[in-house]
C-alpha cells in the first residue's frame, strides 16, 4: 500500500512538473516531502528568472523604441526645414529661423548620440578611473561655474553652501566632474528655477531641485537607463543622464540615491569613504 501512494504521488508530482506547476504530496515520506520542497524551491527560481527576462525584454524593446526616437526626431525636423529651404522663395528673417531650427535639431541629434556613446563606455567599463583624493568642494564650485549661464538663461536661482574648507574624497576627478555636470543638467530641464547644493563634512552631496510631479516620481527608477518623465520624448532627453551617473558613481564604490520631501527633488551622493 504503502508502495502505491509513493508510486502515485511520484506520477503526480511528475505530470505537475512538466506543466511548471507547485508540487504537493498526499504521503508523509520525508524523503519526498523533501524532495518537493527542494523541486518547488527551484520551481519558483525558474518562474522568477522567467518573469525577469520577460521584464528585461519589455526593458530592452523600450529602449530601441526611446533610441530611434531620440534620433530620428531631431533628424526628421531638420530634414523637413532643409526641404523647405530648398522649395519655398522664403523671406531672409524666415531663412535664418529655418536655418536655427535645422542648427537646433543637428546639435540634439549630436548631444544624443554622444550621451549614448558615452553611457556604453561607462557601463562597459572601457575607461579606466584614477580615483585618488580630490578636493570635491573646488570640482562642485567649478562645475556649478560651468553652469552658470544655462542656469541664468532658465531663471534659476541657486542655494549653495559649500565649504571654503576643502573637503576630500576618493573619485576619478573627470567622472565626479561628469556626475556632477549631469546631475545640474537634470536639474536644469526639469526642474523649477530653484536649485540647492549642499557639501556636507564627511563628502556627501546633495543636489536639490523644485519640480512638479514628485509625488508619481519613482526614485529608484529615475537611475534606470532610457528612464524618463517626457512621454513628449522632446529634443535632448535620452533619459540616460542619471543613468550614466549611477554607473559612475558605483565604479567609483560610492552611492547615489534620490528622494522626495515636499516639492523637493534631492539627489545625494555619498563617497565610499571622505579621505
């Protein structure tokens, strides 16, 4: 009898496992309790890993879709204004706005490409990082420096408190630098003319904007590649800046996260270690 149920129980739990069902057994053998549990165990790995590159392929399908996107549009409204200029008797006021616009959608077209070349050699690691002590006090200063006029130009104003006194940290100076660059440049397209920078002692940063819509923001998301909150997909937002950011930052052993507090958008990096 006893012979039996196992024998059942053994064409039970194999007719479940062809079909990737749970299996269960109506015997008290502890040795097929055990091994169904073992089995379940590895059933559930397979169906998660399954769903991951399920989730993975929607990821990437996503991606090549934002890609044309992001070159084609630009590509498409410059091409449609040279054939206006070569088809229409245009007025030469009308020329030279022709003419911008056709400037505007080449240097997008230029600034994508190059964001997305520049994302494939961080996130395969092509360039080597000297990380060694940097004063991250002067890098942010210079860095907000460089910004100036963009954030002048978009009515920002700007908060910062930033020591005299330097601050060290462990980071390749130029990938830091480009952290940063992106960081402000984010900050720049979606935020709301006001913008906090905080160096605090022991190196963290934070950099801070108003926007709207924080409330649906995904913060964990945002570092995500092709992530983005334009469904417009407009000019100039590949949605791979904080993407480039976090690879950096990681291949530097420091940590970057985002949260919201109130109509606030804060950005923080923290070092592996202040020197």
């Amino acid at each position: 009898m006893i012979a039996y149920l196992l024998k059942r129980d053994i064409r039970q739990m194999a007719r479940k496992l062809e079909k990737n069902i749970q299996l269960t057994t109506t015997t008290f053998d502890k040795d097929i309790t055990d091994l169904a549990t073992i089995i379940n165990k590895m059933l559930l790995r397979h169906q998660q890993e399954l769903e991951e590159k399920r989730q993975a392929e929607i990821r990437l399908n996503q991606a090549i879709t934002n890609i044309s996107h992001d070159l084609r549009t630009p590509l498409s409204a410059a091409l449609g204004y040279l054939q206006m200029l070569e088809n229409y008797d245009l007025d030469t006021d009308t020329q030279a706005r022709y003419l911008q616009i056709v400037r505007n959608g080449l240097e997008a077209l230029s600034s994508n490409i190059n964001v997305l070349f520049e994302f494939t050699r961080a996130l395969e690691g092509r360039d080597a990082l000297d990380i060694q002590p940097v004063n991250i006090c002067d890098i942010l200063r210079d860095t907000l420096s460089a910004s100036y006029e963009e954030l002048i130009k978009k009515g920002f104003t700007v908060e910062a408190d930033i020591s005299d006194t330097p601050i060290v940290c462990l980071y390749d100076q130029n990938a830091i630098r480009r952290v940063l660059e992106n960081l402000i440049k984010n900050a720049c397209i979606h935020g709301q003319k006001f913008m906090r920078v905080i160096v605090k002692n022991d190196g963290t940063i934070e950099i801070a904007n108003r926007a709207e819509g924080l409330d649906t923001l995904d913060t964990v998301q945002i570092f995500e590649r092709f992530y983005t909150t334009d469904t417009a997909r407009t000019f100039k937002r590949t949605g791979l800046g904080l993407a480039i950011a976090k690879e950096l930052i990681s291949r530097m052993n420091g940590k970057i996260v985002a949260l919201v507090e109130d109509d606030m958008l804060i950005v923080r990096i923290s070092p592996s270690e202040p020197v």
